[in-house]
C-alpha cells in the first residue's frame, strides 16, 4: 500500500482537491439523512496524521475542514491498516469496542468508517461516521452506500489529480513555446545585420567583370534575398504568436500593380527557367498595405515555384471585385490531398512530400495571417483539373 505523504503542502493539495468536487458535500447530507447520524467527513489519513477535508456537522462536534484529530485516537488507523470497513451499532453494548478508547474519548456509540482507495490500490483516507446515539449502521445497505460513495470519491479524486496534471503540463507547455518564440524573435533579429553584410559583399561580387566570379557573387545574392524573407517569416510569426499580431500599415496607393510587378521580377530573376504569367487589374488607388501584399504575393509565388509543375506556368491574377480586392495564385501540378489541405495554413507544417531544406513551413501561415490582418481571408482549391489554387479577398473600402 503505498503511503500519503505527510508534510503541510501535501495535506493543504488534498483538501483542496477534496473542496473542488461537488458532490461531496451532497453525499456527506445523504449519509446523515440514511444513517441517522449527525457527523460525516471526509479524512485524509496517513501514518500519523487525521485531517478532516469535508465534514457535515449537525451535532457540534466543531470540527472543520483542515482540522486534525491525533490518529492514535482514531479507528481508522485500523480501517487503514486492514483496508476493511468498520462498524460499530451501539459502542457500550459492543463486546470489542466497549473498552476501546476512541468511543470513550470522543462520547460515541455509532460510528462507520469506510477505506477511499484508488483504483491503482493507493490508499486516500476514509469516508466516515459517527454520532453519541446508537445506529443501525451495520445494515447492509448501509454498509453499501459507504462502499459506493468511497469508490465515487476515490475516482473523483482521481480524476481532479489528472485534470490538475494536464493543466500544468499544458502550462508548461505554453510557457515553453513562448520562450522558444522570444528566442526565435531576437536570434531572428540578430541575424539582420550579418545577413545585410553578406548581401553587400553579394553584390560587390555580382559587379565584378570577371564572369566566374560575377555569377557567385548572383548566387550568394539571391541566396541572402531567400535568407531575409525567412527572416521576416519567423519575426512576423514571433510577433504574432507573442500577442502583437502582424502589423498592416494601411493606406493609399495607385501603385500596387508596380509593387506586384516588381515581386514578379524578383522572382522571375531567381527562377530563369520558370514561367511566371501575369495578369493584373488594377487601375486606380486602393487602400491597403503594399509592403505587405507583396510579401503575401512573394510567398504564394514561392509555393507555387516550389510544389507546382516544372513545366507548367504559374499564373498571378489581381484585379478588384466590388469593394474587394482579389489576389490569386494558381499552378498547375499534383493536387493538394483534402487532409493537407485542411492544415495547409498550420504553423510549421509542410506536406511528407517535402524535401528537406524546403523551408520552415511558415510562408502560407504568414500569408493567411496577412489576409487577416487586413480584415480579409485566404483560401486554396485544388483539383486535377483545374490546378491548386490560392485566393487572398481583402477590403479594400
């Protein structure tokens, strides 16, 4: 039998956890009403402590929860040691009990204490009875009912135990992902300046007349461009996930169409042997971030560039529909199974197909938190026929 722990914080949790159900205090009027007698408890019982955590008290005996009796007064030190019930009608008459000290210390003549004991068979303490009157507790039934309402305790208590644990690794689980994302924001950060070097050593490079050279100097560029849009993927997420939320500076602009133009641009100088078709509506001034729906733009193309067909264009249609302004994506290639596509805006999550290197699995999620930032949503469709599709709808009133 495995032991309770017997220190103040120990006893201060299980009262506590006792407090927190109930029902215990229904049970503890129910077994005053059947039984006749006027005190019942719920005790915690170790070696060599007795401590009340429930009690019903219609007769004075001026015991609250949190009180203790000294264990060698009790009975259920032996309802503890042989894990039995025990049951006493009528002390004074009884041949066993009559002598015994508890009766006589504590002016009683019935009393029942019943074993809590949990289903791993560790004992808690005892649910328990007693009353200066005679009772007929020794009735089955009776016995029964403290049976059954001992074992109701015992699950209860330990289903409070689970829910605590739970709640506490979950907190510490929280604590844990916002440490690792403030850690995520500051490396992220730091990284800015090194990155900015290696992009101007880059581009000194690139200018470089001799052709070996100059095309080193174009690889490590566009290396560092793809460098820093990571960069800003794991920064916005950090902020975003440590409260702030992506920030979206919304304003007026005839200009969007350039912006979008210029992303293309990038791209299509990163991806040489790519199509990249667009087709672009957008004649006069909207409201919205343009910084933003650039970086939106770049990601869905770099998803597109990186999971579509190789052999197939991808395809940018901007153009404003009513009060909204719509941004899609689309490429042709393998469909998008239904289970991904039902996690495809998770943070971190990347399809099995990925090959290692791909990324951190944060574009789309930005992307989708972008749409939202500025009031609106992000949606991806995806067939065989009709190629995987992805449509940003933003207000641009």
């Amino acid at each position: 039998m495995t032991t309770v722990q017997d220190n103040d914080e120990a006893i201060a949790k299980d009262i506590a956890a006792v407090g927190r159900i109930s029902a215990i205090p229904a049970l503890l009027k129910l077994v005053c009403q059947n039984t006749g007698m006027g005190f019942a408890a719920v005790a915690r019982v170790s070696e060599t402590s007795w401590t009340a955590c429930a009690v019903q008290d219609e007769i004075a005996f001026g015991l609250l929860p949190g009180g203790q009796l000294p264990i060698e007064t009790t009975l259920c030190r032996e309802s503890r040691a042989a894990l039995e019930p025990v049951v006493i009608d009528h002390a004074s008459k009884d041949s066993r009990y009559r002598n015994h000290h508890t009766p006589r210390t504590y002016n009683i003549e019935s009393y029942i204490s019943v074993p809590i004991v949990y289903s791993n068979g560790e004992y808690f303490g005892n649910l328990c009875a007693i009353d200066p009157k005679p009772a007929r507790v020794s009735d089955v039934r009776i016995v029964a009912m403290f049976t059954a309402f001992a074992d109701l305790i015992a699950r209860q208590l330990e289903n409070e135990a689970l829910q605590v644990s739970m709640e506490t690794a979950l907190t510490s689980e929280r604590a844990a992902a916002e440490l690792r994302e403030q850690f995520i924001a500051v490396l992220g950060h730091d990284l800015r300046n090194p990155l900015a070097a290696v992009g101007a050593a880059a581009e000194l490079l690139r200018r470089r007349p001799e052709a070996e050279v100059a095309r080193i100097g174009e690889r490590v560029r566009t290396s560092t461009r793809r460098m820093s849009r990571l960069i800003d993927d794991v920064l916005d997420f950090a902020r975003g996930r440590l409260g702030s939320g992506i920030g979206v500076a919304i304003r007026e602009t005839d200009r969007l169409s350039a912006s979008l133009g210029d992303v293309v641009a990038e791209l299509r100088e990163a991806h040489p042997d790519r199509d990249i078709q667009t087709d672009l509506q957008l004649a006069g001034t909207l409201r919205c971030d343009p910084d933003r729906i650039q970086q939106l733009v770049s990601n869905l193309l770099a998803n597109a560039l990186t999971y579509g067909d190789a052999k197939a264009p991808v395809v940018l249609e901007a153009r404003v529909v009513a009060d909204m302004l719509s941004l899609s994506v689309i490429n042709s290639g393998d469909p998008i199974s239904p289970g991904d596509l039902a996690r495809i805006f998770e943070p971190y999550w990347r399809p099995a197909s990925s090959q290692p290197g791909g990324g951190l699995g944060l574009g789309l999620h930005i992307c989708s938190q972008i749409a939202k930032a500025h009031g609106g949503a992000l949606t991806c469709s995806s067939s065989a026929d009709a190629g995987t599709r992805f449509t940003a709808m933003l207000p641009i009133g």
